[in-house]
C-alpha cells in the first residue's frame, strides 16, 4: 500500500482485512475454552493473550474487527487531528521564524484519503486472516446467548467454558424533537463526509466532542460547543481545562456552557445536513458520549 493507491483501494484493504468478503466461518470447535464477543481492542486483547495459554478462543464480530477504535474512533480521529494540527501549525509558522506558502487551507479530501490509508495499513494487525492463523476460531454474526454455556452465530452453535463480552458502545442519539428528520453526524458518520461543513455545531462538551470540534474549526468549519453543564470539562483537572479552553478559543471555537440543545429545525431550503452550509454532530454514546445540531 503506498500514496499512490487510489482512496478507494485503502476501504477494499480495510474491509478485506476486517470483514472479508466472502468469509467462511469456521465449523464450531465441540467446546471452547473461551467465546470472546466482540472484536474491537478488548476482545482482539483477550485472544492475544489466550493464545499462548494454549486455550481454545473463538471470537465473534457482528461488523469490523478493530471496534471502534480502528473504524470509528481513535484512529480515523487522531489521523485527521494530525492535518488538523499541521494546518494550525502552518497559520503560527511566523511566531516560530518559519514561511509557510500563502494558501495553506486544507484539502480535505487529501486529508481523508491519508485517514483511510493510515486505517487500511493499522487494519492488517487487527485482520481475521492474522487471527485465524494464531490459532482463533473467527465467527462473523450477531452472537446471542442460547444458554448458559453456549451462544449461536450465524446457525452455528458455541458451546464455551467461559465467555467474554466486549462489545463495547455505539453512539448515544440525545432525545432532540426534531433531530432524528434533520439528521446528524455521529463518529460512525463524521469520518464519511467528503467536505468540510461551513457550519458545525457539536452537542456535549467532553473529549471526543473537543477533539473533534478542535479539528474542523482548524479546517476552516465555523464551530461551536454547546454542553448542558456550567463546567468546561467538569471531570479533567482544572489547569488542563483551562488550557483546552484558551487553545479552542485560539482555534475559533465559540463554547457555550449552560446549553442545552432543546430542538432541532431544518434549514431553509429543506435541508439540515446540507454540507456546504453546515452540518451537525453527535459524539455522545451509550457507555460514551453523543451530539448533534441544528441550523436555523
Ligand atoms: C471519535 C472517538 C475517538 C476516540 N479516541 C480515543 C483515543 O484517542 N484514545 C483512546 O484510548 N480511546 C479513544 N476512543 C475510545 C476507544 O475507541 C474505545 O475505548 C475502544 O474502542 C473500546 O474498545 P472495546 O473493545 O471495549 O469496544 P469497541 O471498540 O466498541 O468494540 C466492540 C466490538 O463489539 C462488536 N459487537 C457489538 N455487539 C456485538 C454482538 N452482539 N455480537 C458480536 N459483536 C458485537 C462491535 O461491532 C465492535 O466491533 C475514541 C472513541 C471515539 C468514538
């Protein structure tokens, strides 16, 4: 995989690696030692460290190994913090002596394409294919208990002497009348959109909203935070909340304590999520954090 391949060919390499085409899950073992459900860090940590013992894993994944945090979390988010920053860095260039070019904007699909390149590459560690040749049964499906030692995948039937459940959080949509039909973003969504919203407005004010919020103000997005609590970052030491607080500011981010997002209403031309005018976004989760909004 280089910089030349076409974007499109780093989805194919992910996909192929996380969720083959065409896989065949295995024929089910007479008893596993261990049925780890769900295959983002937490389960895939779980085989590793099964493996040496010598146990029988089988692992089960509805959707991508990897979870969130190759997919749809850490990953996509820290590759496009890292354009986010160097555009940042770019702008400051004269308080450190340094020249940068006149037109130092971000090209947003260049920006996109390194992500799902830096994802495809990172894939190739979490793959099924590296899983089934250390020894782990590798079962695509939904997994549900069908009693106390045994759970069924895809017609198939597990029989285990221990099950670990991983499966993690998804996003967490806020009850916002009006949200569900003006649509919104949620990490599942965000690293999908093919240019920068002119507007965004990020509902919950903890880290995944920050970051997120921190890099498209640094992509040119006008940004701003609302979060129902009167404290910025309520649960981080108060110095490191300040400075957060000072960086988004420098970046343009408008944070709005005490906010609390009551409705949502489409824009005027009948579209909420029009991406040239703007967009809105929900890292909220369930066992996570969630938000969305709105357009006037
Ligand atoms: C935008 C964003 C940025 C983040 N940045 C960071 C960061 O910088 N640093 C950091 O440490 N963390 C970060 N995180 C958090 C990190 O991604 C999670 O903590 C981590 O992914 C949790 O791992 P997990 O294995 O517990 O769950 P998950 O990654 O959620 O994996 C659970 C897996 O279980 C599968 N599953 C669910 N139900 C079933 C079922 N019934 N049957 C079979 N499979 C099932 C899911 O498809 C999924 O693959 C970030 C998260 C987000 C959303």
């Amino acid at each position: 995989m280089d910089e030349g391949d076409p974007p499109e060919s780093f989805e194919q390499q992910r996909l192929a690696n996380v969720h083959p085409a065409g896989w065949v899950n295995p024929a089910p073992a007479d008893r596993y030692d261990l049925v780890v459900i769900g295959g983002g860090p937490a389960g895939l940590v779980a085989c590793e460290a099964a493996g040496p013992l010598g146990v029988r894993v089988a692992l089960i994944e509805n959707d991508a190994l990897g979870g969130n945090n190759l997919n749809t979390g850490s990953v996509p988010s820290k590759a496009l913090l890292r354009t986010a920053r160097l555009c940042a860095e770019m702008r400051a260039a004269g308080r450190y002596g340094a020249r940068a070019g006149d037109d130092c904007g971000v090209d947003f699909a260049a920006a996109m394409a390194r992500m799902r390149r830096v994802r495809a590459r990172i894939s190739r560690v979490d793959s099924a294919r590296r899983l089934a040749q250390a020894g782990v049964d590798v079962f695509f499906g939904d997994a549900v208990f069908s009693g106390v030692d045994r759970v069924d995948v895809a017609g198939a039937r597990l029989h285990f002497s221990r099950a670990l459940i991983a499966t993690g959080a998804r996003p967490d949509t806020p009850q916002i009348p009006g949200l569900a039909d003006a649509g919104y973003l949620t990490n599942e969504t965000v690293f999908d959109i093919t240019a920068v919203p002119a507007r965004l407005l990020v509902i919950g004010g903890g880290p995944l909203g920050c970051e997120l919020a921190q890099a498209f103000a640094r992509f040119g997005a006008r940004t701003t935070i609302a979060q129902a609590a009167p404290l910025f970052l309520a649960k981080e030491e108060r110095d490191a909340a300040q400075l957060l607080s000072e960086a988004l500011a420098r970046d343009g981010v408008q944070v709005r304590l005490n906010t609390s997002a009551v409705s949502v209403r489409v824009a005027r031309g009948g579209r909420a999520r029009d991406e040239s005018t703007e967009a809105a976004i929900g890292p909220g989760r369930r066992i996570t954090d969630s938000a969305v909004n709105d357009h006037d």
